[in-house]
C-alpha cells in the first residue's frame, strides 16, 4: 500500500499556546515499516506533536524535515502522501461504508480502476467487507474506528499518523486495530501513533515518552525497560518522572 520510503526527522521542536509550553525542545527520527508510539499522560503534547507532523499546526521552534524516497517533497506531493487519523471520527451516520469509501474516492479523485481494488482490500482487511452496505450510524465503536481507517488510507499514503487510535474500543476491537497496524508497517508504510495507553508503548517497534511538553525517553521499548530494570512502561513512566519515589 505505501508507495514511498519516507522519513520524519525533528530537531528542537518547540511549541507554545499562550503562556503553556506544550513542547520543549523534542527531537526524533522516524522512519519507514515500523510503527511508533509517541506515549505519555494526557497534556503532555501528544496530540500537538501529531498535528504539527501532520502540517495542521507550525511548529514554534526547531525544526522538520520530512522526506520522501531521500527527497523533500513539493507541498502537494507531501499532502498526497499524508494520512491523519484525528482522535474523533467525523463520518455520515446515514452512509454506508462503502457509500463513505466513494466519498472519499471523489475526494481525493481516485480512478474507478484503483478505488474498486483499494475499497475491496480495505473492507476485507478491516473485517468490513460483509457490511458494505450497513450505515455508520449502525457500526460499533471497533467497526466505526476502522471505517474511519479505511477512508483516509484509500489514497495509499506513504505515511500514516493516528492520534489515540485505540481510545474508547473494546479489547477485541483495540487487538484488531493494532493487528492493522502491524500489516500496514510490513509494507513499509511509517506509522506513528499517539497512545495514552503505556502498554501499547511495548508494541510499538520504538517508542517516545512525552511529559509537559518534553521527551523523556525514546527508543526501543525492550531496551528502554531492560536500561531501566523495569517490568513495565507504566513502572519505567513512573521511574523516569520520580512518581515511583
């Protein structure tokens, strides 16, 4: 599904609202076929740091590059290449999910050929297909969370950011999401997610904690809690912050 090798690379990112300094100097490096989190409380700058990679916020201070197959792309290449997945889903209650897929087709001006395959894979990877014609407003939260994935992967982004992707779904829905996720990032797609779940942190193949503003850790999460001697992210969050004194 991902047509280009892409990478994020931040330096010093800074961001403020006022008198609250929402992020402080952050620095990552994300890259292609893996997925990572970027993981703390609520108000420590999750959501900001995704919308400012997602070209919805400026950044402060610092600085973003964002590249594709080794190359800055033109605005418009860089759009096409984006997809967002806000925290809460904005879909038609009274359309179906494949009445949603056309809307999205027309959207982003996607040729009959390529929708009828992109929209047949998309529905059966998202265990959707035998509800084609069922309308959003009937879908439960599992099945309207990947609706919502569906439709904003139809134009086959190279990049993928999903700000809490899993809040407010049950277990099974929160496996299957996750199990998207990781097929996805096989094919080589950059996906980075925020998630105020620290246990999802372990399944990300690297993993940022975030708090106030400022990262605290990042790196693989085995080696992060080996480094650290903890069992857990929940315990190394604790440990990092000085809430385990």
């Amino acid at each position: 599904m991902s047509a280009a090798k892409a990478e994020i690379t931040l330096e010093g990112l800074g961001r403020s609202f006022g008198s609250v300094r929402a992020l402080d100097g952050v620095s990552l490096r994300l890259e292609s076929g893996r997925i990572h989190g970027i993981v703390g409380p609520n108000g420590a700058g999750k959501t900001t740091l995704l919308r400012i990679l997602a070209g919805l916020l400026r950044p402060g201070s610092g600085t973003l590059a964002i590249t594709l197959d080794g190359k800055t792309p033109s605005p418009e290449k860089l759009k096409a290449a984006l997809a967002y997945f806000p925290q809460e889903q904005s879909l038609y209650p009274d359309l179906s999910c494949m009445e949603h897929l056309e809307f999205f087709r027309d959207l982003y001006g996607i040729s009959a050929g390529d929708f009828k395959t992109r929209a047949a894979r998309l529905l059966e990877i998202s265990g959707l297909a035998r509800f084609s014609d069922r309308k959003a407003g009937q879908l439960s939260g599992g099945m309207y969370k990947k609706l919502g994935l569906a439709c904003v992967l139809l134009h086959s982004p190279s990049i993928l950011l999903l700000d809490e992707p899993t809040i407010g779904v049950d277990p099974i829905s929160r496996r299957e999401v996750w199990n998207l996720l990781y097929s996805f990032a096989k094919e080589g797609m950059l996906v980075a997610l925020t998630t105020s779940y620290l246990d999802e942190a372990e399944r990300c193949a690297s993993a940022a904690l975030l708090e106030s503003g400022k990262l605290l850790l990042c790196g693989e999460p085995a080696e992060l809690l080996k480094r650290a001697g903890a069992a857990s992210f929940a315990e190394l969050f604790l440990a990092s912050t000085g809430g385990g004194k």
